[in-house]
C-alpha cells in the first residue's frame, strides 16, 4: 500500500479572540534527520520559535496563537533539522479561516 505524501499547509482558525496557526509539516523523521527548529512569522517578523529534539513525530503539525491578524498579513513558517535541511511555506490572511 503506497502513502499519499504530506502536503506542507498552514491552517488559521479563530479562538479565544485572536487566531491559531497550525503548519503541517512534511518530513522525515529518523535518528539522523528530526526536526531542530521551526519559526513562525508574520510580514517577515518572528512571532515564535519552537526548539524540538529527537522525539518529533514524522509529518508533525506544530502552532502557535496569534492575538490579531489583519487582512493581507502574510504568516510564514520555516523549519530545520538536524543535517541542516530547510523548508518554508507561507500563506496570506484573506479574512476566512479553516
């Protein structure tokens, strides 16, 4: 049976008064090869950085909570792992949410 590869995607939901942003992440996960760091940004700006260890799962999601977000904001997020692999995705706020 063959996997669907996962799909990088960042999802915005309204709660408690402001937004969660949850980033699902496609990667690998193996002893020589986790994911170190991921950094969330919003217009280019770090809004929270999360440090993680070996105990990561493969294709983890990982987020954050934003108290506002305006209409055209642009929320990255980029990661790291251990060998020194990057990746990034963004998405822009256009109002709706997930």
């Amino acid at each position: 049976m063959s996997r669907v590869p996962v799909a990088e995607r960042i999802f915005i939901r309204e709660s408690d008064g402001g937004y969660d942003i949850i980033c699902r992440i496609p990667h690998v996960m193996s002893n020589e090869r986790y994911l170190t760091r991921v950094t969330f940004r919003r217009n280019g700006d770090v809004h929270a950085e999360l440090l993680l260890g070996r105990n990561v799962s493969r294709n983890p999601a990982a987020g954050t909570h934003f108290s506002a977000l305006k209409f055209g904001d642009t929320i990255g997020v980029d990661w790291q792992d251990l060998a020194g692999r990057t990746g990034e995705f963004s998405r822009i706020f256009d109002g709706k949410t997930d």
